[in-house]
C-alpha cells in the first residue's frame, strides 16, 4: 500500500508541475488546506496547477526530496522552483500532508515558507485563485476570454 501512495504523491507533483492534476487523482470528498489560504475548496485547489502554470511561463517545477507513507497517510518534502516575470526566480521548500481513501487523495495539507512568497507573486497568485471563485459562485461574466486559466466552464468539476 505505500508503494500505491507513494505513487499518488508523484503523480500529485507532476500534475502541479505540469498544470493539470489527473482527473482521478483525488477523492470526491477532497479536503485541502495551504498556509496562504487555510482551508479552501476542493474545486478551487483543483485549479491551482493551471494557475501556476499562468503566472510561470515555463512552469514552477517541483522535486521531491523525500515521501514517507504510512497506514492511510503520507508527507512529502519538496521544493520548488520557476521565474514568474523577467529575471524574478522563485524558490520555496514545502512539506505536503496526505490522505488517502483507497487509489485516491482524500485531503492535502500543503505548508510553505510564507516569507519566501514575493508580495507581487502572492498578490497575482490570489487574484487568479479569486477570479476562478468568483467564476464558480457566478458572480461575474461567463463572457468568452473572461475564464482565468484551468477554468473549463463545460467540465464537469466546474459545475
């Protein structure tokens, strides 16, 4: 069984660093919580590989360094790094907490170094986590070119 876990855990890190999480990566009842934003919604943190891969134009990839799993858990330790404007690098170092209801990730705690986060970054980081919420909550135009990246009005995690 950690053998399994520690394969969700992989794929969980190519999907952020690719922009998409696999579509069957994660249970329907998914709980999240990030150090930027506590808790948030599963559907909203669904979105977060699309938008990193907005704000970093040639991707923030992440490494994992280690993943210890156990019983029905598993921590990751991680590290991450991409530019996000011309000549600005960002680097961070994580530790993920998982949960699993079978082949899938029940909950992710995600804990980061907040004084590593540039104001500018985390700034265009919650506008877009923003404009997908309130996309979601139909509270602004469905106008075509007005969806923030990740956000497919007609796939079924949308609805």
């Amino acid at each position: 069984m950690a053998d399994r876990q520690r394969q969700l855990v992989r794929r969980f890190f190519d999907g952020l660093t690719s922009g998409a999480f696999d579509a069957d990566l994660f249970a329907d009842d998914l709980a999240c919580w990030t150090t930027a934003s506590g808790k948030m919604e599963a559907r909203l943190y669904r979105a977060v590989p699309a938008m990193l891969k907005s704000i970093f134009p040639d991707g923030l990839a992440f490494h994992i360094d280690a993943i210890i799993a156990e019983g029905d858990r598993a921590a990751a330790e991680a590290r991450s790094e991409g530019m996000f404007d011309v000549g600005q690098v960002y680097t961070n170092d994580y530790v993920f907490l998982f949960t699993f209801n079978g082949d899938r990730i029940s909950s992710v705690a995600e804990h980061l170094n907040p004084l590593r986060v540039p104001k500018a970054l985390a700034a265009r980081m919650m506008a877009a986590l923003s404009a997908w919420s309130m996309i979601r909550a139909n509270r602004i135009d469905h106008a075509p070119g007005k969806y923030p990246p990740g956000f497919d009005p007609a796939s079924r995690e949308n609805r």
